[in-house]
C-alpha cells in the first residue's frame, strides 16, 4: 500500500505547475528496491547488510512522502471569498482525501514523526477563531436552538475530522507514542471547538472526542475535569454554550461505563456539574441528554435517586409553566428508578411542590402533575405512604374541584380523589374535615382582615389622628426650610 502510495505522490508536478514543461527531471532520489525486486532483476545475491538498509530507506522515503503531503495540507485558505485560491483549495481537499484512504488501508505502523505530523495539520486546520455571527448574542428561547450557522470552510473541515477520526481509531496509530502529541492542550484546545455553531462540527467532534476517551485512557481524568468546568462557565458565568447537548450524549456512554460502587469524584460530578445544568432558560435543548446522564447514575447507585430529587427541587421553576412541564417529566423517570427507602425521605418536600403544581393556573402544569398517577411504580409507593401523602395534596385536590377553570383538569381531579377514595376512605374523609375546618378558619381570618381594613379606612376618611400611647416621646417639632451649610 505504501509503495503505491509513494508512486501516486507526483510532487515535480505539483511544483511545476505553473511553469508548465512535458518532460520535466526525475525525482531525486527513488526508493531503493527490495530483496524481491533485486531478484526478478536477475540481482539475486545480495549481502544481509544491504537489505537492512534497504529497508531503512524504504521507511524513510515513505515517512518523507507522508509528512511533505501533511506539511502541504497545512496551508489555510480564507473561505470567506468561494472564488479566491480555488484551484489550490480543491488541491489541498484532494491532497487530504488520499490522506484519508491512506490511513484507512494502512498496513504498517505510522512512526512517531508521521503522528506528531498529523497532529500538528489538525491543530493548524482546527482551532481557529469562530465567525463573528457565533457571538451574535441573540437570545435563545427554553427549547429551541437559535438559527444553525452553517461554516463555509466546512468543505474542508468535513475532510479533516475524517483524517482526524480514522487517526484516532486506527490501530496502527500507538496511543503511547500519540499521547505525547494528543495532550492535555490538544485535548482542551478541541473542547473548545464544541461551542461552533455548526451543527455538522459539533457532531463529527461528538464521535472524535468519545474515540479519544476510548483509546487514550491517560487523557480521561483531564477530560471529565475540563468538560465540568465547560459546565461551570456555562451555568454561572456564560449562560450560553452551543455544545452542552453533545458533551452529555457523550458523558452518556461514559458514565454507563462507570464501575460500581461508584467513586466519590463521579458523585461530585452528579452534583456540581450535572444538577446545576438544571438552572439555565435553555434547559429544554439539552434535557433529554442530560436526563439520561442522571438516570444513568441513579442505576448505577439507587441511593443516589433522594440527591437527584432534592436538586430537581432545588433549581425547580417557579414562573415558568413551560420549564416546569419538563421537570415533572423528568421527575416522573427519576421516581420510577426510586426505591422506597429513598422515595420515604423526600416525601414532605416532594409533594408539597407537586401540590403547588396540582393547583397552577395553567392547565397543562396541573394535567401533568396529575398524570403522576398513571405510573403504576409511583401509584403503588404513594398508596403505601397514603398516611403522609394525602394530607399533603388533599387541599390541592380540593381546591380544583371547586375552583379550577379548565374541564380536563376537573375531571382527572375528580379520578384522583376517587382513587384515594377507593384506596382508603376512612383518612380521605379525615382529611376533608381537616380542610373544611382550615377553610373555616381561613375565612374568619379574612373577615376580620377586611373589617380591619374598613375601620382603618373610615378613620382616615374622617381626619382621625391617633394619639401617642407613650408621653416620653413626644412629637417633633414642625422642621424649618432646609438650608445648605457655608463653606468658609
């Protein structure tokens, strides 16, 4: 493969170009011939000595051919202008395509001055300075993405990350000689490229990133490190970042990858890194990423679930009936990977919040709250638990039935009273007696809240002046006209 490699390099035309000529010289010095070659020339004794260093210079042509095509793919072109350098755009796109079928039907291992070669052409083509318009500074809804912007130079990039994904999967490239190359700064220089927005980038680094984790084992801690702190800058500082879905479908596979029992520094990660990405607006666009990442960990260690509940509660919406939709959906796949010893310890403040959702002016947060129902896990533990969870939610259901707006959430109201109906009647009874009780008490209070109010008002209405209940502080006198000190 090499030697038809070598023979496909044409690099006298390539220079040549534009001075033209037919002939042109040979090239300088062709790779010597092999023992087989030697022989089928009628050359057939030929001393050890000579076929070593046959050999040695056959591996030095094939690196020098190799990294001459690198260095020429090294040359950044501006693609801002499709007209400007068109012709040696499309040469260095062929150059790196035979790069890419060159290193797929590899048959030898690459030496380390081909590897530190090949990293040195993907640095030059890849962390680059992003367009102007990634810093637009517009401002993104909950769960929609802003406009993609589509890179012009993408026509290249797409041909560098194949190179860049064939080199780090290929097994002829040895991850100890390439680490020397692919380090930390590489590594954080490549993280980095994650908050392109080109959509096409993003997922072509998604891959090279989970390979890179893979076969570097080395760069892993670093790279759980530099990606919670893109975390960080994002939650507390940014507030924007175009890559946070990829870099968790990413932690997906990495932490179904965890061995049990867990270490201290992956449950840190849950907490500081994973629960706070619940805070952002932008929530909606990466959720279902960073929900599997979660239900991930809880599977991995169950006592996890009562941490994720309390900072699902933590960081829940208030004001924003739409981010709230989404939590109960997320809460509902938490409780179903929830046993009962961690379900029992965040029972009060759980379904004191599901209570104010029961109750929300929007129908659909209190139809979502109420489907919580329908799961047959969460409806078995709730029925255990009826003693402390009914007279928590009963004054929500309540309410609705007498009060809420919307028919639909009348009625799944009216079922859910109904199955605590069924389930036991004797406390739901209780329970209503309870509220009625409150509610009564809730009026008298009101009621002489209000007379309160009308005594206040018609003594205002009338001049009323109150007296002064204690004779040591007397009233002030009536102030002068304020005047500004002289300065002398």
């Amino acid at each position: 493969m090499w030697k038809q490699f070598i023979g496909k390099l044409s690099w006298k035309s390539m220079k040549s170009s534009s001075g033209g000529g037919g002939g042109g010289s040979p090239p300088a010095k062709p790779p010597p011939l092999s023992l087989r070659e030697n022989g089928a020339a009628g050359k057939p004794n030929v001393s050890p000595p000579s076929a070593a260093g046959g050999a040695g210079a056959e591996v030095r042509s094939r690196e020098d051919a190799f990294v001459q095509k690198v260095n020429i793919c090294c040359v950044v072109f501006d693609f801002s202008d499709r007209g400007k350098d068109s012709p040696e755009k499309e040469r260095k796109r062929q150059m790196l395509m035979s790069l890419v079928d060159c290193i797929g039907a590899a048959e030898e291992p690459l030496t380390e001055v081909m590897i530190s070669a090949c990293v040195r052409m993907f640095a030059v083509n890849l962390f680059r300075v992003f367009p102007p318009k990634v810093r637009s500074g517009t401002a993104a809804s909950e769960t929609e993405e802003d406009e993609p912007f589509f890179d012009p130079s993408w026509y290249h990039l797409q041909v560098v990350y194949e190179f860049l994904l064939r080199f780090v999967t290929s097994p002829f490239v040895d991850p100890k000689v390439a680490r020397k190359y692919v380090d930390s700064t590489f590594v954080s220089r490549l993280l980095d490229l994650f908050d392109s927005d080109d959509p096409r980038e993003r997922d072509c680094l998604k891959t090279i990133l989970h390979r890179i984790y893979g076969k570097f084992m080395g760069n892993r801690p670093f790279i759980r490190k530099a990606v919670s702190n893109i975390f960080y800058r994002f939650v507390f500082e940014a507030d924007h970042h175009n890559g946070i879905a990829e870099l968790l479908e990413v932690f997906g596979s990495v932490i179904s990858g965890f061995a049990k029992p867990l270490k201290e520094e992956h449950k840190l990660f849950l907490w500081k890194a994973l629960i706070p990405l619940h805070k952002p607006k932008t929530v909606g666009v990466y959720l279902p990423q960073l929900t599997y990442c979660i239900t991930q960990f809880i599977e991995k260690e169950p006592k996890l679930a009562g941490t994720v509940i309390r900072g699902l509660l933590k960081y829940w919406p208030v004001t924003n009936s739409q981010k709230e939709m989404m939590f109960l959906g997320e809460l509902e796949e938490v409780l179903e990977l929830t046993d009962m010893a961690e379900f029992q310890k965040c029972i009060v403040p759980l379904f004191r919040r599901i209570a104010n959702c029961l109750n929300s002016s929007h129908f659909q947060v209190a139809e979502r709250a109420l489907f919580l129902w329908n799961n047959e896990h969460l409806f078995d533990m709730i029925s255990q638990n009826r003693q402390v969870i009914l007279p928590l939610i009963y004054p929500a259901l309540e309410r609705n039935t007498r009060w809420h707006w919307n028919q639909s959430v009348l009625n799944v109201t009216m079922n859910v009273r109904k199955m605590f109906l069924d389930m036991d009647e004797k406390l739901l009874l209780a329970c209503q007696s309870n509220f009625q009780e409150e509610e009564e008490k809730r009026a008298a209070t009101a009621e002489r809240r209000r007379l309160m109010w009308e005594q206040l008002e018609r003594n205002a209405a009338h001049g009323y002046q109150p007296v002064i209940a204690d004779a040591s502080f007397p009233a002030p006198h009536s102030l002068g006209r304020l005047v500004a000190p002289t300065v002398t």
